[in-house]
C-alpha cells in the first residue's frame, strides 16, 4: 500500500468532521440571529415595523410620508381630546397665528363656487393700502389662473402669504366690473388680534370675546378693559367659546386680573415634572368687578 492509499481514508475522515462542525456552527449563528431578530421585534416601535412591512411588501407603490403622518395623527389622537399632532409644514402656520402677527397681504377669505373671495380687508394691511376691498374674488395669482375644485385654504394662503417685502400679483373680479383688475402687492406684517370684539352689552356691563391666547392676548385684553372702563363697565362678560387655545401664561394673567391674592388658578401635573402652581397676586385691576 503506497502513502496516497493510506492518507486518502484519513483525509476525507477529517473533511467529513469539518463538515459537521462547520455546519454546526453556521447553523448555530443563523438561529442566533432569528434569536436576535425576534428579540429586537421587542424592543423596537410595532408601528416602525408595521411601516417598514407596508414599504417593503405591499403590491401597490405608497406615500410612505403620507402614510406615515396619517398614523401620526391617529395615535396622537387617542390620549385625550386636546392632544393634537402637527406636521412640520403646518407649524410655522400655526405658531404665526400665536406670535400676533404674519407675514401676507391682509385679507380674510373664504372659498365660494370655486373661487377666493375676500371676506374683509385688514385695517393698515398691505391689501388696504393697495385697494382690494371686501367682495372681491381673486382669479388669478402672479399671472396664474387661480380657480377651480382643487383650491384649498392651505394653498390660498401659501400663495398669498410670504416673507416681508416680497411680491404677489393678483388678478381680481370686482362686482360692478367687467375688466379684470390688476393689483401687485407687497407682503407686510400683518396682526392676528386675539380680542376679537369688545363693546358695551348693555348700561355698565362689558363684552369681551377672546378667539385664543397668543402672545399679545394679555396686552390686548388689559386694552379692552381699559376702553370699556372709560365706557363706565362695572361688571365684564368674558366669551372663550371656540377658544382654540394658545400660551398658558397669557390666560394665567387674565384670570389675574379678576382674583384677589393668593388664590389658585391653575395646576399641571404629569409623571415626568413636578406639579406646577400659578397662584394670583392679589394686584389685578379686576379684583372689584364681578365677572
């Protein structure tokens, strides 16, 4: 028997061994690794890996974003009535709205047979100092007809409003007139009062609508009250039906106003901060006035 006949044998033997063990430990890793994945299935967002399914999976090409936002919402939406998610492209909207002014032409609008009327004109706005007046409809934007069942609020108020001291061109039917009118205007800072109305609702009772609490809300609502102490208010309504909300603080000093010291008048309290008290000073100019 030569050397090669007698090696042979032992060398598949030993191939044979590492085979086995090799396949051994392949196997051993791959069940580590379904271990590993289902332990991470734990430890991960159901609703990421519901998403990543959806993207990978699904027969249909998706808005992923789109998708994405909607869930965002519906979860928000079940803690509690006044809890409210907001995408990023509605925030700066919304905190303009809150901050007492935006930048725009100044016009309130509705939408009507498919076209932009203006509603009223801001007093010292931009659309003011150019003409526009209430009853107008605009039908065109910088030289684009701008009608039709696809305007929305969110894109009427995109193209009209824009940073400070740019540009927009309207074209404008005014009733009464047959040609189109042409009207460029330049975006302005224009105020979000939160006081919408204050007046005399009858001999020494004053009327005070509050739409939400923005950082002028206070300064405004000291200003109304003042007005309507010069009137001879002894007593004051204050309306916060369809109150859409806003900053804490300025609702704290309004409610100031009417409490005599050291009387609670809101707390917050959650699992990650202390309780937190705002308690009156007694220094309010209502003190005396029923409310």
């Amino acid at each position: 028997m030569n050397k090669k006949s007698f090696y042979l044998p032992l060398i598949l033997f030993v191939a044979v061994i590492f085979g086995l063990l090799l396949g051994n430990l392949l196997a051993r890793k791959a069940l580590l690794s379904s271990w590993n994945n289902v332990l991470q299935w734990g430890k991960s967002s159901k609703v990421d890996e519901l998403i990543n399914i959806i993207n990978t999976n699904y027969v249909d090409t998706l808005d992923m974003h789109e998708l994405t936002e909607n869930v965002m919402q519906d979860v928000v939406s079940k803690l509690d009535p006044h809890s409210v998610y907001i995408p990023a492209e509605d925030l700066s909207d919304i905190n303009s709205e809150l901050e007492g002014s935006f930048s725009g032409i100044g016009v309130q609008f509705n939408i009507q047979n498919d076209t932009v009327m203006i509603i009223s004109v801001i007093n010292g706005g931009p659309s003011e100092k150019a003409g526009l007046m209430a009853g107008d409809r605009i039908i065109e934007v910088n030289d684009t007809s701008f009608v039709g069942k696809n305007i929305t609020n969110e894109k009427v108020m995109k193209k009209l409003r824009g940073p400070e001291g740019t540009k927009v061109k309207l074209g404008i039917r005014r009733h009464g007139t047959r040609e189109i009118l042409h009207y460029e205007i330049i975006r302005g800072k224009v105020p979000v009062n939160s006081v919408d109305i204050a007046y005399m609702i009858q001999p020494g009772v004053g009327f005070i609508k509050v739409s939400k609490f923005a950082e002028t809300t206070y300064d405004e609502f000291l200003n109304a009250i003042a007005g309507l102490k010069n009137k001879g208010a002894k007593k004051f309504i204050i309306d916060l039906r369809e109150n859409s909300g806003g900053f804490m603080d300025q609702a704290i000093n309004m409610v100031n106003e009417f409490l005599p010291a050291n009387r609670l008048i809101v707390y917050a309290e959650g699992k990650a901060y202390k309780r937190f008290e705002a308690m009156s000073d007694g220094k309010g100019s209502c003190i005396h006035e029923p409310l």
